[in-house]
C-alpha cells in the first residue's frame, strides 16, 4: 500500500450561502492554505466559522463560490476516490457487522471485495486494536470502537488525503483521550496527508503539524501555527512550553477573532 499522502491547495476559496429569505451568509472569504504531503493539519476556530465547510469543499462535496482547490496537482471538481472522510457520528449500519460495515462503501461502488481487500481490512481492524470484532454488532461496541471502525471504513482504499470533521466531538472525555492517542498511532503506521477539524485547542495542538486558526464568519484564516513539539506524541507533552505557549496562542487568536465578530 501506498504511504505518499497528497498534496493539497486551497486557492482563495469563498464560499456562500443564499437563505430562504434572500439574504446572503458569507461562510468563507478568500481562503488560502497550502497544505504538503503527509502533513497532520488542524482547524480551529468559533463555532461557525467555516471549518467544516472548508473539510467539506477539500471533499469535493460542496463546490466554492469562487477560488478553486488542487489535490495532488489536480483541480477538484468531484470527490476523489482516494479521499476517506470521517464525521462526527460513526454512522454505522446497524445491521451489519463490523466487517461488512469496513467493506461497504465499496459495495455502494459496485466493487468486488477480492481476497487482498478482505486481508487489508482484517490489517486495520488488527491496526486499530479491533481484532476478535470482527462479526461483532454496533450495538456491542462502545462509542470510541465504533468511531475506530469508521476511521478503518475510510482507510480502507488506501487513501492519500484523510478528511476529519470533529471525529471525537461526541464521545466522553477519557474515551476521546483514548482516540486521540489511538490516531496518532494509526498514522505513524499509515502516514497520510490529514485534515482534521476541531474545537479542542489542546486535542489540535498534541495531534497537528501545523494548527490553522479561523476567524468568526465569514471565516477568513488569522494564524497558521507550527507545532514545536517531537513525535511521537504523548499526554505528557501537554505540561511542556512549546505546547502551553501554541495553545495560549491559539487561545487568544479565537478570543480576539470573536471579540473582533461581536463589536465589529
């Protein structure tokens, strides 16, 4: 399998929305991101600021305004076949088991799950600390293993470019410790090219390379920051400088952008 993330730029991307009443919602203004190969990249920013709207256009399901967006040097017009997406819910089908649920976006596809398919879904699984579940039920895994079984569904095709949209945001606060470390070692072994949206300052710091702060709508970008910090990573990081200083920069730039939002 292929371990060459892509390369991804996003060219003054805006991007509207027009409501039932006529009145125009500017999402996102002029974005510009260029993002390199096998690169961890975080967003954050105020709620509605534009993150997911941004994951979604990097997608390719949801076109911009203006501006335009290149994966691997090519223009983005449609999804790409080797993009996995991860949301927030796990969205498993709840009748099928924890196998079948890997295999089924190729099925939608009209795919055959060939004999070397199977081996690299029974590899995640194993990656991803799932081993023995695979005939196992949603309803008989908790909250964080269902999450790891849609992270393995979107690994499944080798993807060079890992779309997450608050893949964590609904489980308990332990659970997605657990998820965070799980991640980061699930890309050490598979490295890609990641997007990954959230509200945790300090979950977007220990996991990034680089952490993108977002303005309040329309969402513009008002700090790119470098993460200073060795991998692999560890919780134990949290207490160093270089990671309580990303954060209270990271901290002040949403307050401000906020403060900008509400007077301005």
């Amino acid at each position: 399998m292929s371990t060459a993330g892509a390369t991804v730029r996003v060219d003054h991307v805006s991007r509207h929305f027009d409501s039932s009443d006529g009145e125009r919602m500017i999402a996102l203004d002029s974005v510009s991101l260029d993002i390199r190969a096998n690169e961890f990249v975080a967003l954050v920013g105020p709620s509605g600021c534009g993150k997911s709207t941004l994951l979604r256009i990097v997608a390719g399901l949801i076109k911009p305004s203006a501006g335009q967006v290149t994966v691997g040097g090519q223009l983005l017009k449609e999804p790409r076949e080797r993009t996995g997406i991860v949301f927030q819910a796990a969205t498993l089908l709840p009748w099928a088991n924890v196998l079948e649920n890997v295999f089924f976006p190729l099925r939608v596809a009209g795919k055959a799950v060939t004999p070397e398919i199977e081996a690299a879904a029974h590899e995640l699984l194993n990656v991803a600390g799932l081993q023995g579940f695979e005939k196992r039920s949603p309803r008989e895994l908790s909250g964080g293993m269902q999450q790891r079984v849609a992270i393995c569904r979107a690994l499944l095709n080798d993807p060079d470019l890992l779309l997450m949209d608050e893949p964590f945001g609904a489980l308990d606060a332990l659970t997605r410790e657990e998820m965070t470390l799980e991640l980061l070692r699930i890309w050490a072994v598979r490295p890609k090219t990641v997007v990954f949206v959230t509200h945790s300052i300090s979950e977007a710091v220990l996991l990034a390379d680089r952490v993108v702060v977002m303005s309040s709508r329309p969402g513009r970008i008002a700090d790119v920051i470098d993460i200073d910090l060795p991998r692999p990573r560890a919780f134990a990081m949290t207490g160093l400088p270089a990671f309580t200083a990303a954060s209270e920069r990271i901290r002040a730039q949403i307050l401000r952008r906020k403060g900008e939002s509400i007077h301005g």
